[in-house]
C-alpha cells in the first residue's frame, strides 16, 4: 500500500480495502482508484462503500462506457476518421494505453 496524506487515510484506505473485497471479486482495485471514494466521503468507509456501490451499478447499467475501463471500444466514425488513435496495449491496471499522431489537427471539433 502507497504512502498517502497521513496514518488516518493509509488507515481507512486498508479498512475499506476489506470492506468492498465483496464488490470486485478476483479483480482488486488500485490504492489511488479506492482513495477517492474515501477522500469524497471524508474517510467515512460506510459512506464512501455506498457511493463505491453505486457507483459500479451504474457502470454495469451502461456498459457502452467500456473505453474507461480498458474494453474494446470502438471511436465513432466521426472521430476515427479525423484522429488516428493506436491503442497500443494496456498499463498494468488494464487501462488502454495510446498512442496519438504528433501532427494533431483538432481545428475539426
């Protein structure tokens, strides 16, 4: 576990690591992805696994949104065809790792 502001938040970030096990299964979050939902609830573990909860239900009621978590998303055409992305694998928390043109032309947005 990474050092954060203090013992208080190193502390609730351990307790909530053990509080949300339940949610993720196999797949274990990062430190700074579950320090979030403590930071907005003020280190308050009932509260921030709440938000935590509703959260994911959201994410599994629209599961378009799959370029955030690192699915196989597909750019509009309208996008592709004015900005050539290569997604060139993934970071070692499943994000999409990219790879964008240096000559960028964005006057089209």
């Amino acid at each position: 576990m990474e050092n954060f502001k203090n013992e208080k938040e190193t502390k609730a970030l351990a307790e909530f690591r053990v509080a949300t096990a339940e949610l993720y299964g196999d797949s274990t979050p990062g430190d700074h992805f579950l320090i979030r939902w403590l930071r907005a609830r003020n280190l308050d573990i009932e509260k921030a696994k709440l938000m935590l909860q509703k959260y994911l239900e959201w994410r599994a009621e629209n599961p378009d949104l799959k370029l955030i978590t690192g699915g196989n998303w597909i750019a509009p055409k309208f996008v592709s065809d004015r900005i050539k992305i290569k997604i060139t694998g993934h970071d070692y928390q499943g994000r999409p790792s990219k790879v964008y043109p240096h000559d960028l032309n964005t006057e089209h947005f």
